[in-house]
C-alpha cells in the first residue's frame, strides 16, 4: 500500500509558471491593493473593477503552463498516494496531471451565484461580465475565497493532515491562515519536507527537511529524499 503523501501548495510553484503573486510588492496585486480586488467590501464597492481583475488573471493563466515543479508531482504518484492541498486558484496542478486536487481559496476558472453560493458554474473562456447571471437571476462572481471570507475546505484540508504519512510544503511562506496552521495537524511522527527560497519558521521536529530553493530545483532534492528515505 502506498504511503499518503500530502502536498501543500502556495503561490511559489504558481509563480515559476509566470502568475503573479501580491505579496511580492507589498501587498499591491498588479497595482491593486488586494482588499479592493480581493474582499467582499472591494466587491460591493466596484464589482466592475473586481471582475476585470479576475479576468486579467484568466487570460493570464490560459498563457502559462505548468512547470518542473508541478511536474514532479505528478511523477510521485507512481510511489506515492498523494493529495495535493493548495492555496493557489489556478488549474496548473490539473493540468500538469495530479489526480487529486484540493483548492483551499477557490477556483479561477469557475464562477458562482451570488445569491446562492452552492451554484457554481465553470468556465471556458476567460470572461465574466456584469449581467453575466446564474439560474436564479442573480450576478456571478468569481468562486474565488476573499479576504474575510470562511474557508470551506478547510475542515477536509485538516483532515487530509491528520493521516499524513509525509507533509510536504512547496512554494508558500506559511503566513496566510487558516492554511498555515495544517502543518499543525501533521502527525508528530510524519516526516515534513518544506521548499521555499524564503524558508518559513518551522518549529523543531524529528524528521524536518528544509529546502530552500524554487519549486523547480527543490522538488528534484525533495523526489530524491522521499525515494532514498521515505518509499
């Protein structure tokens, strides 16, 4: 039986891809700050400004293509069960290949009701538009988790930690929470494996591996250590 192999994702893989992240200039997102682009107040201020937003990041993602990274974790399924866990919005990991894939913070390429936020619709082209309207009649939005929002996956994402076997952290500096606080709910006999060039604080614990590296050259190490150590 193959080991579980749960992968946490952040904005770092994403990056290497050539998708921008907002944390890189201060908390501007593509000369937005965030909260105008990113929470429900910036939403009922200017729906407008939101949606041309989240459509410049669709177009933007439809050009990138996954990377090594993404890639070699699509390879670890031949020796491992892995569930991917990421903060990240884009469809990098499905299209690179992962079988599982869990999105904490939504999906780029789905749009939701915004009167009923169990209808979820996705998306083929790169477009939403105000008068674009759910089946109720009602404005579609981005199936996006703002800022100040609950985050409905989290209580899986927990769950997915508890039986890790090994926790790996590629690509977020574990600051954004509720996502930061899973590597809490690894097992304290579980091996955890961090990549980052920015390596986050990581409390003392048998069986810590830290990279710090990009996504690219740090899962090279990482596929090389679950292999030698971890099979």
């Amino acid at each position: 039986m193959k080991k579980r192999l749960v992968v946490l994702t952040g904005a770092g893989i994403s990056a290497e891809s050539g998708i921008a992240t907002f944390r890189d200039s201060n908390g501007l997102w593509e000369g937005h700050d965030v909260m105008e682009v990113a929470s429900p107040q910036g939403w009922r201020k200017n729906p407008e400004l939101v949606l041309d937003f989240y459509n410049q990041r669709r177009k933007n993602a439809h050009e990138v293509r996954p990377n090594a990274g993404h890639l070699a974790l699509v390879e670890l399924e031949q020796d491992f069960n892995v569930r991917i866990i990421t903060q990240n919005v884009d469809d990098l990991h499905e299209r690179a290949g992962s079988s599982i894939v869990m999105h904490l913070h939504g999906k780029l390429f789905e749009s939701r009701s915004t009167l009923d936020e169990r209808l979820i619709y996705p998306m083929k082209g790169w477009e939403l538009n105000i008068g674009d309207k759910c089946e109720r009649g009602s404005q579609l939005r981005p199936n996006i988790v703002w800022f100040g929002e609950a985050v409905p996956m989290m209580e899986k994402a927990m769950e997915e930690a508890l039986k890790a076997d090994v926790f790996l952290v590629v690509g977020t500096s574990l600051v954004v929470y509720p996502a930061a606080s899973l590597v809490d709910f690894v097992p304290d006999e579980a091996p955890i494996i961090v990549v980052d060039p920015n390596l986050p604080y990581m409390r003392p614990r048998p069986n810590l591996h830290l990279f710090e590296e990009k996504a690219t050259t740090g899962m090279e190490k990482v596929k090389q250590l679950l292999r030698e150590k971890y099979l």
